[in-house]
C-alpha cells in the first residue's frame, strides 16, 4: 500500500480534489479539511474516509453514502481541550502573554496585575465531557463554578459539585470568567452574540476551545477593541488557518491558538492507531466505527 501525507492545507474545494482524486483511502484531522458534496463527487476513487473523533460535522454523511464512501472515525480523549482551556484561562488571568513578550523586548518589568482565581465565579457554557472537567479544575481552585446548557439539569449539576445557573444571560452576567464547550448546532449557533456579551462585566473574560460559530466573531472582536470585557482565549475561528491579514490576529485583549485543543501525543497516537485498524477492517469488510 502507498502512504502520502500532506502537511499544506488546502485553500480551496479545487486544492483538495487535485490533491487526494487517485486515492482509495483519505485520513483526515477532525474537522480541519470540509468534505461536502461538491468534493465527494468528484473523487470517483475514494471509497473510505476517516476522520479522527466520533462526531464530524464538515462531512457529508448522505453525500458518501451516494458515493459509495464508507466513513469512520476515531477515539479520542476529553483531556487535552481540558489542559489548553485552563492554560488559556490562566494565561489571560495572569497576563502570560504580555509579560513574556515584555520580558524579550527588554520592555517594563511586571507591568500588569494579575486576576484571581480562588473565590471567583466561573461560568461554563456545558457541562459534558469537556466541561465537567473544567469544572472540576475550577473547584479545585476554589472558584465557584456554575453551568447552563438548554437540556442541562440541577441534578446533572449537582453531580458534578457545581450550580446550575438560572438561565443563561445570569451566568454571563455573574461570571468572572466564561467558557464554551457546547457541540454545534442548529441550537448553539451564534449563541453568544452581542447581547450576551453585553450582558458581561468588564473584568470578565470569555474562552472558546468549542466551536467557533458558538460564539459571534464579530461581535466578540468589537468588545474586545471596545473594552467592554477584560480579555478573550480563542483556540477555534470562523476560518481556518486564519489568513495573515485576518483582524482575529491584531485584537487587543487576546490570546489565540491555532486550533490545539486536540493536539497532543496520546491523542494523536489514539487517532492514526485507530486510523490504522479502521483501514485493515475496512479492507476485510468488516468496517468499525463508521459513522454517519
């Protein structure tokens, strides 16, 4: 069998035909390269396709199955998007960001005053897999932890050690800091708009390593450049990779990712191990974890 990676994005539908249109089998990283049906009708040859993780929304389920196209996924672990959201929320809390390029540059040393964590309100947007760790890292530093999601339930939140908030416009307006981890949908798209971000205080802060069009881009850019929160941690955007001249790159008050929620060795060594077995099943005609 013959083995091509790619480390360039495609740019375009046209990029990425031309570049995997005489393979049988195409692996690809969650949700990083779109497969509509504008791209899987073009690929006559491809016949299984894996995506790493259990849920892909980019894919065209019906699509490949017009095609002909078996799809599987992967297993994948909760803990890495768990370990980069603190690290952004710690990092915006304690201005990592600024004071280490201040450190470089030779600018002014410790100019900034950290926010505390212990006795602070931390709201989370879901209370899943992701967000049930988060929350338990949040307790363990001593922060009062409140969640809210539409299907959310006092006792599901009671579980968890933390409180179920009243609705969602109170935890945006109690917390000092909030972060998303919703799946997207039909329900959370654009869920936080300008006025929920209206609704937060000045010295609050917002993470998203969910999806990005849980949270209304522009909007959050324009309270950032406005001052209206205290600072944001993006690890998702509405385009991926940003464009170099994109204005996510410039903002004040930011600190952004390139998308490594999921990027870690274990999981990394779960997605192209499990990759390996979906491709022997598949050529033994016994598919696993297909999806769609």
């Amino acid at each position: 069998m013959e083995v091509v990676g790619f480390s360039e994005h495609p740019a375009t539908e046209d990029e990425l035909v031309a570049a995997v249109r005489d393979f049988d089998i195409v692996v690809t990283l969650r949700e990083r390269v779109p497969f509509p049906a504008s791209v899987l009708d073009r690929l006559p040859r491809l016949k299984l396709l894996v995506a790493s993780g259990m849920r892909n929304s980019v894919i065209d389920f019906a699509s490949a199955r017009a095609n002909g196209v078996t799809v599987c996924g992967t297993g994948s672990s909760p803990t890495p998007p768990v370990e980069l959201t603190w690290a952004l929320l710690l990092g915006l809390a304690r201005g990592i960001a600024p004071e280490s390029a201040a450190m470089r540059s030779g600018g002014p040393w410790q100019s900034t005053v950290g926010a505390d964590l212990h006795g602070r309100r931390l709201g989370l947007l879901g209370l899943g897999k992701i967000g049930s760790r988060v929350a338990q890292v949040g307790l363990a530093f001593g922060m009062d932890v409140v969640a809210w999601s539409q299907n959310l339930t006092a006792a599901r939140a009671e579980k968890q050690g933390v409180q179920l908030a009243d609705s969602k416009d109170e935890l945006l307006s109690t917390s000092d800091f909030v972060s998303v981890h919703l799946v997207l949908g039909d329900r959370t798209r654009g869920l936080v708009g300008p006025s929920e971000l209206a609704l937060m205080r000045p010295s609050s802060y917002l993470v998203n390593t969910s999806r990005a069009a849980i949270v209304d881009q522009d909007a959050l850019l324009a309270a950032l450049h406005a001052g209206r929160i205290a600072g944001a941690g993006l690890d998702v955007f509405d385009i991926e990779p940003l464009p170099l001249d994109h204005p996510v790159r410039t903002a004040p008050r930011l600190l952004a990712t390139p998308h490594l929620g999921y990027v870690s060795r274990a999981n990394y060594r779960t997605y192209y191990g499990d990759a390996v077995e979906n491709i022997e099943a598949f050529l033994t005609g016994s598919p696993v974890r297909r999806l769609g």
